[in-house]
C-alpha cells in the first residue's frame, strides 16, 4: 500500500512533527497541502510553508503552500477549497496545529488562553467540519489529530490547566468525530508521542537544548501517522494511539533509531497514561516535564 496521489491537509506543516509527517507521505508521492501560518521567517522558529514546500518537492510530492491561520473560518475554507480544485479532492486531514503555554491558572494571560483555544480545540473542530464533505468522497479518509488519549488526572491539568483544556479538546473531537462519522466510513483518530519530541516548541518553551537531547526526532511520529493512513478507515478509528506502542503492534522493534542523542535518557512527555507500558527494551528514565 502507498500513498502515492493520495491529497494531505495538514495543519502546522511549516516545521516541527507536520512537517515530519508531510515528509514521509512525499517519498510516496502524496501531494500536500501545507496549511501554516507562518509565510515569512520567524526569528525565534525555523522554516515557512515555501521551505517545506521544498524540502517535500525534493523528498517526493507535490507541495501546495497555504497561509492559513487555523483561527480565522474564512482562511481555512479558501484553503480546503484550493486545495481541492489543485489535488481533486482530500483523503486526509491531520490537526497539527497548536499552541503551548503551560501555566497556573493565576498566571495564565487570557489573551494566552484564547489563542491555546482557538487553534488547538476550535481549530480542530473548524478544519475537520468543512473538510468532511470532501473526504466522504475519498477512497480511505482519514481524520488525525496530534492530541492524548483522555485521561483525566488532575496531574495533568494542575500546572497547565488551560493548555490542559484546550489540548484535550482536541481529543475530545475525536471522540465526538469517530462516532460521527463512523457509518460514512472516515476514520478519526489521535496520535501522542510517549517522549518528547525535538521541535521548536521543545527547544523555546519547554527545556532547551538538554531536553532536545533527550527527546526523540519528529520521524516517529511521522512514520506512526503513515502506518495509521494505510490502515482500513471502516474498521481502524477511534483510537487514540502512543507512537512507540503503535509501531510495536506493527512489527517495529529499533527504536534507538528515533533517539537525537542515545547517551542522554530518554524525557517523558505530559499527558501520557500507564497503559500501555513503552515497547521491550524502551527505558524512560528521565524526569517527566509536567
């Protein structure tokens, strides 16, 4: 199975684990809608939709750069409709995009809090409700979003509870969405990382350089989201999946391959349930950064 032709919208595609993702579906051949809304370099964030459009021209596919701010309704019709009239259609959505900012709530900016909303939980519903109509047509649609399985701890809310909210309303869309669209055959599902992955965001906001050591590359999450596009849409959905848990009931067995630095142990990243344990002979010894 490949998927070669096969139309991508993915959100946040300009860096980071979406552009990971977009990467992997280009060495097939897949074209990309790369729906970002950084057009212009960052000072601080490395990459546009022109140098991703790029580097997934030179892996393989065939890029279609959008600006788009995933908060603004018009932005993100224009962008599926030109996506459509470029590629014929849409076969899968991925919800990358989003914002993290983890603090108390007495110290959390509302305006802080209203961004983390409107692109992580908003942006998610808005992107997968004017996309729908176009995957139902597809041959094996399949709606991702980049968010934790739903468990609700007050570990992981007390600290970060409004980063907690909007992020778990990502998943919460899941669970609505998979049910929703069930009976039309569109598969709806999450993907989380067990680690923390090296992006910007790791880098910026969460640790710098040590962490980044610590972390594993964006590939796997990449090579995760492929193994879920392939996957029967009918019968594969619901399911709010961990990367290296996953590719184990794949078959996948190295993931030292995954590691940036394999002298520094491994960082675990919040949102992460007990169940499932990491894969034989995965060690997460280093300290959870929540």
């Amino acid at each position: 199975m490949s998927l070669a032709n096969r139309t991508l919208f993915i959100t946040g595609a300009s860096r980071g684990i979406g552009l990971a993702i977009a990467l992997r579906a280009a060495r097939d051949g897949a074209n990309i809608a790369i729906a970002a809304k950084t057009d212009k370099p960052h000072p601080k964030l490395p990459g546009t939709i022109f140098t991703a459009a790029e580097e997934i021209a030179k892996a393989g596919g065939k890029p279609l750069p959008l600006t788009v701010d995933v908060r603004d309704e018009a932005q993100v019709k224009v962008a599926i409709e030109q996506t459509v009239a470029t590629f014929g259609g849409i076969d899968i959505v991925v919800n990358n995009a989003s914002a993290v900012s983890r603090t108390p709530v007495a110290e959390t900016d509302m305006r802080r809090f209203d961004l983390m909303y409107q692109i992580n939980t908003r942006g998610t519903f808005m992107v997968s409700k004017y996309a729908i109509p176009h995957l139902a047509k597809a041959q094996n649609p399949h709606i991702l979003m980049n968010s934790p399985p739903l468990d609700m701890r007050e570990k992981w809310f007390a600290g970060s509870t409004g980063y907690s909210i909007a992020k778990y309303g990502m998943s919460l869309v899941v669970l609505g969405l998979a049910g929703e669209l069930r009976k039309q055959g569109i598969a709806v599902n999450a993907l989380w990382p067990r680690t923390t992955i090296a992006t910007a965001a790791i880098k910026n906001l969460l640790g710098g350089e040590r962490v980044m050591r610590m972390s594993r590359k964006p590939d796997i999450m990449a090579e995760a989201a492929y193994r879920i596009f392939l996957k029967p849409a009918r019968s594969f959905t619901g399911n709010f999946l961990i990367d290296d848990s996953f590719l184990a009931t794949e078959g996948v067995t190295d993931f030292e391959q995954y590691r940036v630095d394999p002298r520094e142990p491994l960082a675990p990243t919040f949102f992460v349930p007990d169940e499932p344990p990491p894969p034989a002979g995965v060690a997460i010894t280093g300290k959870r950064w929540d």
